[in-house]
C-alpha cells in the first residue's frame, strides 16, 4: 500500500573533486599561480647561495651568468618574485591587526608600511651590493 | 516501530526552545532533553529580530515603569501578574544571556547600553548593534552545544502532540532524511515554534512561521487565546516584507507621508521635535508611539490619498538621513544593507519607503505565567504561547526577553511536572505514531486525483486574512474570511503531491504546515468576529471603542466539529486599573 | 505549465537545476525550467516559483529570504551564493546553473549534509568558557567598545557554510576544521570575558585546524557577511607561532 516504505536508508551523492578542480574558478587559478611562485623565490634563494659560492671564480662564473639560459630564467624570475612578493605584501593587513581603539588601523596603511620597509630594505641592499 | 525517549522534549530550536533546554541542561544535568525542530536551531525566525530586548538596568528606570509601559502598550489586555513577573526577571534573565557570551553592545565604561524603543517611557533597550535577534539565537544556541544531556533532532517535522490518559506523552515527529514518522516521549512537552505570520500575505516573517505548535495544541483540545490580535509592524519593505527594525526610529528616524509631512502628530501622538533638537527623538511620542497606533496612521493616511503608490501597494517614506553616515553604519548598519540589498537605496542619503506589514501574534497556545497550558504535561513559551504578557499589543523588544524569560520558566514547570508523573505508556504512544505515520502515507501518498495546489490554496487563504482581518476589521469583512476558510479547509483535502518521495520530501512538510495555517487562520478570524469591540491592534470599524465592560477578558477558541467554540477567560489586574492609553504628552 | 505558457510573451529566464532523488537515481542530472522574469527577483523567488507552479518536487532549503538564517546556500554559476542575496537581473538573459554546495554531501537536488560542520562546531568549543565566574547578581561583565571591536566581525558568522564550499583545501581533506569553525573558535578567543584560548588551541592549533590552510583566500571573498575567515586563520597562525615561541624561549612559563 505505502509506496517507498521500505527505503529507510537513503543514498546521499558524494561529487568528487575534479583534478582540474583548480581551473575551474579565476580565484583559484591564481590561487595556484601564486604558488608557484615560491618555486622562483626558492629558486632565486638558491641562485644566491651559489653565487655566494662562487665569489672565488668570477670569470668562469660570469661566463655561466651569460649564458642565454641564465639571461631567461633572470627574466622570468623578476616579474614571478615581484608578483609573489606583491601578494604577500598585500595580504599582511589580513595577519597584522592593529587597533586604535575601536578602529582598525586602515589595510592600506599596514600594506604601505611594508611597501615601504621593503622599498627600504632593496635601497640598502643595491647600495651596499652596487656601491 | 522505534521510539526516542526523553525525559522532557521541547518542540522548536529558537530562542525560547534553547533557553528551556540550556535552563534543563544547567539545573537538571540528570536529566534528558530532547530538541525537536523542523529547521536547524540557528535558522529560526528569532535571528530574524534587529532591534533589541528590554530589561530595567539603568539607575533612571524603575520595574514599575517597565509595567506599566507593557500594560498600557497592551491596552489594558496583558495579564498584570505575568507583566510583573516578566518584568522582575527580566534583567537577571539577560545578564545571564550575557554571561553567556551574547555580545551586547556597550556603554563607554563597559557597561551595557539601552536605546529608546516605540511605547516605553524609558530607554531600556539593550541591543547588539541591529542583529540583536541574530546575536542572541547564536549565543543560545552555541551555549546549548556544552550540554551533554541536549539531544538535537535536527530536521524533525512534529506533526501530532500524543495524548494518552489524559496528558501528553510527547509528539509524532517527520524525520525528514528518511521519511518515517516516529514517537518521541517525554513526560513533558514544551511548544517553542513561534508564531504564524506567514498566513497572510506581506510579513517579516520567514517562510516557517506557520503556526505549527499552536495548530497541534489546538487539535488537542487545548484553547488558543487572543488570537484576533495581530501586530502589524509599521515599518517593512513593501512588496519582500522584510523588516526595517523600529531601532531606526528609537535612533531619530522619522516617518514623512507624499506631502514630506510628519503625519504622526495627526493621530494623538503628541508633537513632533525638531530632528537635530537633541531631546528629540521624544520617548512614548510620535514615531516612538505603539505599533499598532503607527499602522493604524498608515491606513488613514492612504484614505486621505497622502500615500505614495508603488507596485507593490502604497508605501510611506522613513527619513533616516539626518543621523548621518557614522551614526548609521554603527547603530543600524543592517538597516543599510538591506535597504541597498532590496531596494536599490543607500539610506544615508534617500528615504526608505516602508509599510505596515505583519510582524508578529499576540495571541497563542493558553498558558499559565508558569507556561503550563490546561493539558497536563504540555508547556508553551514564546511567540506560541500567550501568558498573556503582550495582551492586545505587544511593545518592541518585549518578545526577545520574553523568550528567556519564559522559556525557562516553562522549561522548569515542565521539570516539576516530569518529576512526579506516571511513567510513559510506551506502547500506546508508540501505536499512536504509528497511526499518524499511517495517516500520512494514506492522507499525501496515495494518488488521489486532487485538483487543489498547495501554492494555489495559500495564496486565497492569505488574501482573505489582509482583506478580512488586516488593521482595520468589520463584521462583513470578518464573516466573508471564517466563509471563505471554512471553504478552504474542505478543499485543502483535494490537494495533491507531486512528490512521493519519502527523502527530504518539503512538498509534504509544505502541505502540513498549510493545514496549521488553516487551523491558526480559522481560531483567528472567529475571535475577532466575537470580539465586538476595538483595542489595541484590533480595530472594528463597527465597533471603534474600547469597551471593557464586556471585554477586558481573553478570548478562547477552541476547536469544535464546525466553527470553533469561543470563550471568555478575565484578565488578572493587580495594581494598574484600566486607563485610557496616552501617548505624546509630558 | 499554465504558469510559464501564459507568460510568454514577457521575459522569461532559465534555471538548470541539479536534480539528484536517492532511489531514483543512481546519478545527478540537470533539469532546465524557465520562469518569469522580473527585475526585483532572486534566484530564491525563482526557485520558488518552480516549485510553487512548475515542479513540486524540486526540493532545496529556505527560511528568512533576508540573508540572516543562512539556510539558502547554493551554487549559483560555480560560485557559492545565498540565494535569497543573489539576482536574476545579474545573469539575465543567460542561464543559471544551480547546484547544492561543493565539498558536501548531497542528501537530494540542492540539500546537504551538514553534519560535519556542527560537529565541528562542538569540537572546537564554540561557546563561552569565562575567565572569572561571576554571580547575575552582579551584573554584567564589563566589556568596552574598543574590546567589543576585536571579536565583533568573527561573531557575524550565519553558518551558511559558504566558506567551506568555496575552500578547495575542504574540498580535498573534509577533516579540516574549516574557516566558519576557525572564524568561530577565533570569536570567543579574542572575546575579552573569555579565559579558553588554550582550550581550543588542541583543536585548532592541530595539523586539521589552521595549519592544513593554505591562504587560498576564496572564503572571505565568498562570505555574505565580512566574517574574513580566512584573517581569522592567518591570525591565528601568528598566534599559534608566537605561543610556540613563548613554549620555547621561556618553558618556564607553562601551565
């Protein structure tokens, strides 16, 4: 007489993630994009070690410097550390939380702190590299 | 077929529900507590309230003050041993509320603030910025997840109070996952489900104020009392309904009709202050003047033709402009949202048009100031219940406070009386809900060939009760609504599902829930043709005076074969003799 | 049909709406349905339409229509919404593609399962734990504007579970606690009459609590009430580290 009675249990769907999940919406491609970025930072980290390294041979190292293949990973690397240090310094207002009183001191203010702390900083760096 | 049980179940997760069973949860560890609600607890219409609850704290105030506000808001109506309780246990009730983390907003020193509200002559408002419903469920319902004791049914449809031996047992409950109806038993039953506002057709109220609790106590026989008063809140979007919280004009927010005039101080409402005078916005005056006056003012108004006309009915305007922009985003940035949201329009810088729109019911299940109602073993408390607190008029931030207050009180009687009750017939509660489940798989699962919709039925139920029973009521009016019920009740047998699906079925729990609206409709409509007088937010354009020689009483429906029966039930009066309700003066 | 039929000749728009009725299907579908269309709508009022006048069986959850329940959450277009918030006059005249929350399970058509997340909620201590006991009697604790402030926005959370729908790390690991939770947990510890920071740091401060974030970010854009989750979880990341420091460099100090 009842229709369906005996279905006490129903069977709830489980959508499985794609493993394109992460071009399915524009936040996270460069979600994933910024990312990979850090492969770069790191990337450059360890150029600086190397380099660090080989203070002792210049010309031979210079000669590599040169080379086209180091000339493009430069040119690529520059536009992915600045995008991923402008991310970065972008979100800091997001973990630093500065109160006065009631208010909160303005995003903008926190960001353009470390804008200019970083600003600062390549200052000091090119001038004692450079000069 | 199995049951759950439960030493006391509480039928409804909003405010009153979660204060009874944290009140539970709190004095009677021992004891288990059931939840039983149609909707996730934090989904309930209680978030819905902006503007505030009040409670004497502050030292200008006085518990006498707060009485006499609440009575003569109520014309006369409101029981006045219950309006004294309420009133005493009112502060403690929200100190403790705060104790429990609701974040109210504050004074400069820390502690809390007030905000003057419509009809009390002394600010005592506390208030969480305009959210202050949605602060207080979440502080309610985040507390409750401590108890170990608080059993949640999340997303079950009660759909019969079981009554066996003369008191009730628990309820037969839709669990809506599965589709299979089961007993719940308690030796006590607590109704929270609030109130029914969606039976007519331009409310604040969410789609789940149907009037459940007061329909199940209604078919027990248990009597539904005053229920021919209907608030109207005079400020809702027109068309959505959506409501713009009466705070906006406890902060200076004023009402201006076509003319850009102040039309209140036509309607004995005293005389209307400068907007930057700084007494103004004047307590018990003008905008700060009872709800149901400022609808009734509405109505006037567009007999007068100084109404502007819109696609969704005639609208006024609410002017909060002058507060300026810091003013608003800190005591009513809601307010802003939803203007902007669904309307298009920044308050800060145009006028709201807004309406008189149902807000909430007065009337409800008859209880006691314990919340005990005449059927042994079932309780009532909040919007569901009428003490009666609010009589024909209930005054802003009233009902949020009334929620803790009673919701423990009921959920203490409902202690006592469990503790001395005869064990639970689990055998015949539990054929009980097997009959319901019955019931229901004949009633809704079977093909029928029903030519009736649900949608269809809802709509000419809802536009009999504004047509019929809106502000303003006559006998011709009220005579052609309780016809035109009868007519839909008859025909709501007709109605036929497309859904016979026995997972998450809403068209079923839709189609109950329109049966409530009827049976809540049908007690509505029948008290207010008894009620041959005006009062409060019952008005009878044949019979515009108070008159308390035949009614200072409560009326009483119950349900019968035909109509149903009413009755007459007086009011307590203890120290405030009946007066004339003034406002505007001093 | 009468509905739609009638209304040809004004505008009407299209709904392709996830369907899925355990018992009946073994996989989801899509359905299409066109409903008038009118300027002042939301996809909720469509959706209400629908199954008002067009489908019965079209089953979904909805209560305040006011964006403060946080029962109607949806994706609408691939991108979580409240549906009572979200207007056809955005999409018109294209279509609009709904479908029930990413990342949970579907109970039927656009309802979920949302076990997880209010276990999650007890787990992480989502309630007032005060620092010092206080009789009512004496009234409230103080608490100043300014200290109000620093938890108000994380207490604005309707638990709509948005965040969790737009979170990919979700997505992949259900056994993250999740921004809502985290945003919660976050509330009651920056609330100054709360003494449960530690408390809630087992649950929090874990391998499933803030450090399986990855700042993806997509919550707080998401979220229809400015709770910023994803600030409250890098927030507690700062916490978290400068307690593991104080552990540390002064273990002394301990409990």
């Amino acid at each position: 007489m009842s229709v369906d009675a005996i279905e006490t249990k129903s069977k709830e769907y489980i959508r499985p993630m794609p493993a394109n999940w992460w071009m399915t919406k524009k936040t996270y491609v460069s979600f994933i994009v910024r990312e990979l970025t850090c492969i770069f930072v790191g990337g450059y980290a360890l150029f600086l070690l190397v380099l660090a390294a080989r203070l002792e041979e210049p010309e031979a190292f210079a000669a590599w410097l040169n080379s086209p293949l180091l000339i493009i990973l430069q040119i690529v690397a520059l536009p992915m550390v600045l995008y991923h240090s402008i991310t970065w310094i972008n979100l800091t207002p997001k973990v630093m939380v500065v109160w006065r009183g009631e208010e909160r001191v303005s995003p903008l203010v926190i960001a353009g702190a470390n804008y200019v702390a970083w600003a600062i900083l390549s200052i000091a760096i090119f001038y004692l590299v450079c000069i | 077929m199995e049951h759950q049980s439960h030493d006391i179940l509480i039928v409804g997760g909003g405010g009153a529900g979660l204060r009874a069973a944290i009140a539970i949860g709190e004095e009677n560890p021992n004891l288990s507590v059931a939840v039983v609600s149609k909707i996730y607890p934090m989904r309930s219409h209680t978030v819905s309230a902006e503007g505030g609850a009040a409670a004497v704290i502050k030292p200008n105030d006085s518990l006498e003050d707060h009485c006499y506000d609440t009575i003569s808001g109520s014309d006369w109506l409101a029981d006045q041993d219950a309006v004294e309780l309420f009133v005493n246990e009112a502060p403690a009730e929200m100190v403790q509320l705060e104790h429990w983390g609701c974040p109210w907003s504050r004074e400069p020193d820390g502690s809390v603030a007030v905000r003057p509200f419509g009809g009390m002559k002394i600010e005592r408002t506390w208030f969480a910025a305009d959210k202050t419903g949605f602060h207080m469920l979440h502080s309610l319902f985040q507390t409750a997840l401590k108890f170990n004791n608080v059993t949640r049914y999340d997303e079950w449809f009660a759909t019969k109070l079981l009554v066996h031996d003369g008191r009730c047992q628990g309820v037969a409950a839709l669990e809506l996952r599965t589709g299979q109806i089961r007993a719940i038993a308690g030796k006590g039953t607590i109704l929270c489900t609030g109130g029914a506002g969606r039976i007519f057709p331009f409310t604040t109220n969410a789609a789940v104020k149907t009037g459940d609790g007061m329909a199940l106590a209604y078919r027990a026989g248990v009597p539904l009392k005053d229920m021919e008063f209907v608030q109207y809140h005079p400020t809702g979007l027109p068309g959505t309904g959506i409501l713009i919280t009466e705070a906006s004009r406890g902060e200076g927010g004023i009402l201006i009709n076509s003319q850009g005039y102040r039309y209140l101080q036509d309607y004995d409402l005293g005389e209307p202050l400068d907007v930057n005078d700084p007494s103004h916005p004047r307590k018990r005056t003008m905008e700060l003047g009872p709800r149901d006056r400022l609808s009734q003012a509405f109505v006037q108004e567009r007999k007068k033709g100084e109404t502007i006309e819109g696609p969704y009915g005639d609208y006024v305007h609410l002017d909060v402009r002058h507060m300026g922009e810091k003013k608003i985003d800190k005591k009513i940035p809601f307010v802003r949202e939803l203007c902007r949201n669904y309307v298009g329009i920044d308050p800060v810088h145009e006028l709201i048009p807004v309406r008189p729109v149902v807000h909430y019911v007065m009337g409800g299940v008859h209880t006691n100031i314990e919340g005990e109602t005449p059927l042994p073993g079932l309780f009532a408390a909040g919007e569901c219940a009428c003490v009666s607190i609010n009589g024909a008029n209930r005054l802003g931030s009233n009902s949020l406070t009334e929620l803790l207050v009673f919701g423990a009180r009921a959920a203490r009687a409902a202690v006592r009386f469990g503790a001395q009750a005869a064990d639970i017939a689990v055998e015949e509660i539990t054929a009980l809900a097997e009959q319901e489940q019955q019931r229901i798989r004949e009633r809704f699962f079977q093909p029928q060939g029903g030519t009736e919709t649900i949608a269809g039925l809802r709509t000419e139920l809802t536009s009999t009760m504004e047509s019929g029973a809106g502000i303003y009521r006559s006998e011709e009016s009220l005579r052609a609504s309780c016809d035109k019920i009868r007519e839909l009740k008859q025909r709501s047998g007709q109605i036929e599902l497309a859904d016979h699906s026995l997972t998450f079925n809403t068209e079923l729990t839709t189609a109950l829930e329109l049966e409530y609206m009827l049976d809540v409709a049908e007690a509505l409509v029948h008290s207010a043709l008894a009620r041959t007088e005006s009062r409060g937010s019952h008005q009878r354009t044949d019979y515009p005076e108070r008159d308390d020689q035949q009614f200072l009483k409560h009326s009483l429906a119950f349900q019968s074969d035909g109509d149903p029966r009413i009755e007459y039930l007086d009011v307590a009066i203890t120290r405030w003799p009946p007066g004339e309700r003034v406002y505007g003066s001093k | 049909m009468a509905a739609s039929e009638s209304a040809q000749s004004a505008a009407t728009i299209t709904l392709e709406v996830f369907r899925y009725r355990p018992g009946q299907d073994d996989e989801p579908t899509f359905q299409r349905y066109d409903v008038p269309y009118q300027e002042d709508w939301v996809v909720l009022d469509a959706l209400n339409h629908v199954k008002d006048h067009i489908d019965g069986t079209l089953t979904y959850r909805w209560s305040c229509r006011m964006g403060v329940c946080g029962s109607c959450g949806m994706m609408v277009n691939g991108d979580p919404k409240l549906t009572c918030a979200a207007f056809l006059r955005d999409y018109y005249p294209d279509a609009i593609r709904i479908e029930p929350l990413n990342y949970f399970p579907v109970i039927r058509d656009l309802v979920i399962n949302m076990d997880d997340f209010l276990d999650k909620m007890s787990e992480v201590k989502t309630w007032l734990i005060p620092k010092e006991e206080k009789p009512v009697s004496e009234g409230e604790y103080l608490q100043t504007p300014a200290e109000l402030a620093h938890y108000k926005q994380f207490s604005m959370c309707i638990n709509c579970m948005l965040c969790y729908a737009a979170c990919p790390v979700y997505g992949q690991h259900p056994n993250f606690i999740g921004p809502a939770a985290i945003a919660l947990a976050q509330r009651y510890n920056l609330d100054s009459r709360d003494g449960a920071a530690d408390d809630r740091a087992d649950a929090i401060f874990s391998h499933e609590g803030i450090w399986e974030c990855t700042f993806v970010g997509d919550c707080t854009r998401v979220c229809p009430k400015k709770v910023d989750p994803a600030g409250a979880i890098q927030q507690a990341k700062v916490e978290a580290t400068k307690d593991w420091f104080r552990s540390v460099l002064v273990p002394w100090g301990n409990k």
